[in-house]
C-alpha cells in the first residue's frame, strides 16, 4: 500500500445556536482547548493531538443540530475506565446519554447528544 498524501482527517465543523454553551461542552467533556475565538466562530483542539473542531454559531438556520447524512462522530479514549467519568461530564455540561455497552468485555462505548442535539461516539479499543 502506498502512503497516503494527507495528514488524514483534520476538522470537523459544526453549526450551533449557542456558541458559548458548544465551547464549555467541549472544554468541560473531552478537555478540548479553544485555540481561536471571533465573533459566533470558535476553533477547539485535543492537547497533544492535531484534530479541530470548528464551531460556527447560527441561531437561525434549519440545519443547526441536524446530522444531514452524517450519522455520528467519535472521540476514542485512552484508558476504557475513563467511560464513566465522560458520562459524569456529559450529564454535568448538558448533554445527555443515548446508548451505553460494551462492544466486547474490555471495549465500552456510549453514544451520547451535545447541547445542539449532535450524536457523539466515546468508546475504546
């Protein structure tokens, strides 16, 4: 197989209705930094890792929430015992928990809604 010629999966950009609530979710549940902040636009980064997560704030618009074709997105953990303290924080920052199990004795997961209503995948393997 010949290396590929990107980085790989970069960003992930998300409308919301409230930007601020979005930032402190992040921040508060996968201890995200905010790394660049303007009016209704905030980008968020793991420490030590090279992903982004862009949040754009529209209070208006239809699709604020909605999946349109994407089903979910996932974080994966380092430790699977830390499964119950993301669903502690979850629960604290306003999200709440769709699904929780193990995909096999030593793998949890949970599927969990942020504020906005997205779906977002925790799980180790």
């Amino acid at each position: 197989m010949e290396p590929s010629l990107t980085f790989g999966l970069t960003h992930l950009a998300l409308l919301v209705k409230r930007i601020d609530v979005s930032v402190r979710f992040y921040q508060q549940v996968f201890d995200m930094q905010l790394t660049y902040r303007h009016e209704g636009f905030a980008q968020l980064e793991t420490p030590g890792m090279k992903d982004v997560l862009v949040l754009e704030e529209k209070e208006s618009t239809e699709l604020t929430g909605k999946r349109s074709g994407i089903q979910h997105f996932g974080f994966r953990l380092k430790k699977p015992s830390d499964i119950s303290i993301i669903k502690e924080r979850v629960i604290a920052a306003g999200g709440s928990i769709k699904e929780e199990g193990n995909f096999s004795p030593e793998e949890p997961y949970l599927f969990l809604l942020d504020p906005d209503g997205y779906e977002v995948e925790v799980w180790y393997e």
